[in-house]
C-alpha cells in the first residue's frame, strides 16, 4: 500500500472521479466549517426556511457570511487542485465532485463543466424568485453600504449566497450526475473529506459497488477505510501531485504562491 501503487493506478485509468471535501482547503487557509473554531462553532445556525420567513434571520445569515467572506475571496488554490486540474488536462479526471464551496476548483482552472457542487457555491449570490445572480463581493459591498440584507435588483426578491443551506434541499439533478459518474468512473479518488454527510459519503461505495478502484486520502479515519483499495494519511498539497505524477517544482513555479498548511 503505497503512493507508487495509487500512482501506478490512475496511470492506467482512463475515467476518474475525483470527490473533494473541505481538507482540500484547508490547506489553503479555509477554516472548516464543522472544525471546533468554524463558522458552525461560533455563530448560531440559520435555517432556509428561517431566512426566507424572517427579515431578522436573514440579516444574520448575511453577517456571518460577511465575517467569512474575505478568508473565503483571498484563498488561492493549492497543489492539490492544481493535481485535478492537471488529470483533466490528461483527459482522465471525468467528473470532479465537491462538498465545498469555496470555488477553488473553478480558481485553478479547471472546466467548469466538469464540476459538480453538491454544497453550493459561496462566490454568488442567487435569486430565490428569479435566479438571477450577482457575484459575492458586490453582495457583500451593498451590505457594507448599509443594506443589511440585500435583495435583487431585477425583482426584488430575496438574495442569497447560491450556497445549499440547513434545511435546504439539495438539487436532486446535481446529485443524479454525480451518482453517474460514480457509477461510470474507473477509479474513485476521494481527498480531503471525513465522508460522514450523506448522501454525498455513498458516492464511493456507489463506485466501489459498481468495480471502480477506490483511493481515499484524508488525514483521518473514514467510515469506508475498509472499503478502499489503497488508504492514504498525508498532506493533500504533498501526497495528491505526487499521486498524479505531478512535478511539484513546476506547481511551484506556475503558481506563485505557497499553499498554506496546518
Ligand atoms: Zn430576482
């Protein structure tokens, strides 16, 4: 069990799924949210239906978004995303799936279409009524400028990080593609996730089930360690470009920047 048999692995694989969760960020600054200093620790949790009821809730909601905002517009991806971006430039990451929603896959150019947010995404702001959306920083800079909690300025509806809330039902079609992808893919490469929040924690087992090879890399324990083909503890930054036979001088060079770790 080693990073040379992972390697060897997605050198022969021809469809990858990669599935990301917030240990992938982390390591570029971005506090988890469940960890014992996050967002969740700290601030009281505003449910969807609270934030569409009451103006109170929401203006809430919109405070704690605006404390974690500049973490989140100041992260710059690190050479753990730049190792999927570069499978996909090889032709065989088919589906990169991610609970996070920091949008630092998109930041480290990876097709977009390629990506699948199963939490949303904290860079916009959307519509409830007409979908409509507005980037986050000029969101955020209404709020500044005294609109506690802004509406749209096409219909004046409520307006809301595009980001899946508590209470909130995740779309049932993104989730559909991912369940294909899992059950199409050749190799499932799980990084970076504790894979305990359903449903997204069955995407590997939809994988496995269906005769993909499963890698997890994570710095702790998983639920389906067991299930794997090959388990790895390590930095993500560290261990992923060296699973995808990425050259980390060139990461280094190409980046302008050093990822930030633990
Ligand atoms: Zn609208």
């Amino acid at each position: 069990m080693s990073i040379a048999l992972g390697r060897q692995w997605i050198e022969q694989a021809t469809g990858i799924v990669g599935f990301t969760g917030a240990g992938i960020s982390t390591e570029s600054g971005i506090p988890d949210f469940r960890s014992p200093n996050g967002v969740w620790a700290r601030n009281r949790t505003v449910y969807f239906d609270e934030f569409v009821r009451n103006e109170h809730d929401r203006i809430e909601y919109w405070r704690q978004k605006s404390e974690g905002w500049p973490g989140m517009r100041d992260a710059r991806p690190n050479a753990g995303h730049l190792a999927f971006t570069e499978l996909a430039r090889r032709g065989k990451l088919k589906a990169m799936i991610t609970q996070n929603i920091d949008g630092l896959h998109q930041a480290s150019g990876l097709d977009s279409t390629l990506i699948h947010e199963l939490h949303g995404n904290g860079t916009v702001a959307g519509c409830l009524s007409c979908g409509d959306r507005t980037p986050m920083d000029e969101a955020i800079e209404r709020i500044q400028q005294g609109e506690r909690a802004p509406r749209c300025r096409r219909c004046d509806g409520l307006l809301k990080p595009a980001t899946i809330s508590f209470g909130q039902t995740m779309p049932m079609e993104v989730l559909a593609n991912c369940q294909r992808a899992a059950e199409s893919c050749d190799l499932f490469l799980a990084v970076g996730s504790s894979l305990v929040v359903y449903p997204a924690a069955a995407l590997p087992v939809v994988a496995k089930r269906a005769g993909a090879r499963l890698i997890i890399l994570n710095r702790t324990a998983t639920p389906i360690d067991e299930l794997a083909d090959l388990v790895i503890r390590d930095e993500i930054g560290k261990a992923l470009p060296a699973l995808a036979g990425v050259e980390t001088s060139k990461q280094a060079g190409g980046s302008g920047y050093d990822p930030v770790l633990e």
